[in-house]
C-alpha cells in the first residue's frame, strides 16, 4: 500500500489517499469524525479510501487513533506537519473587546 500526502494550503486541508484513485460519484462514502477529520470508505468493501484533515497548518493533525496510525505520522512528519492527540487541545485564541458602553 502507498499512500499519498497531498495539501490544498488555500483552505489548509491535507488529503491522505490510502488506496486509489477514487472516482467522482463512485461507490464510496465519507464519515466525520469530528470537526476536523474525515475518512472516505468504499462502500463495497468498507476499506478506507481516504482520509481529509482541516486545519493542518493552524492546528497540526490528529492521529492516535486512526487505522494507519503509523503511516500517517511519517508522511506528515516528513511534509512538515505537526501532530497532536487529545492530550494536546486545540489552542484557542482569546480576544478581549473594551465595553463599549463605558468608553
């Protein structure tokens, strides 16, 4: 198996290809798992086709628990990528307004 690493740095999302190519309108389907992460899964056999991750630049990737745990850490290694997991959230940027009735 290859798999295939490629980064739309316009909308900061990665796409792994674990097995294809993949077929526009072909018989597949695609799962969220969370707010960031999506795999593709053929709907023949179940297997994964693909995975999208949001954010990849801003947040890093979040693997730990992914089938191709493994892979996916070296190609994003590799590509410059961080990783994260659960135990590193995603940070958060607070902005302070002043009150604009007081001022």
């Amino acid at each position: 198996m290859t798999m295939e690493l490629q980064y739309d740095g316009q909308v900061d999302a990665a796409f792994v290809v674990v097995d294809g190519p993949i077929e526009p309108g072909g018989d597949h389907y695609k799962d969220r798992l969370d707010q960031d992460r999506f795999v593709r899964y053929s709907e023949v056999d179940g297997r994964i086709l693909e995975y999208e991750f949001l954010n990849v630049r801003r947040f890093g990737v979040r693997l730990d628990d992914l089938e191709h745990r493994e892979e996916l850490a070296a190609l994003f290694k590799e590509a410059g990528f961080q990783e994260r997991d659960w135990g590193h959230p995603i940070p958060t940027k607070v902005i302070r307004r002043r009150d604009r009735a007081a001022g």
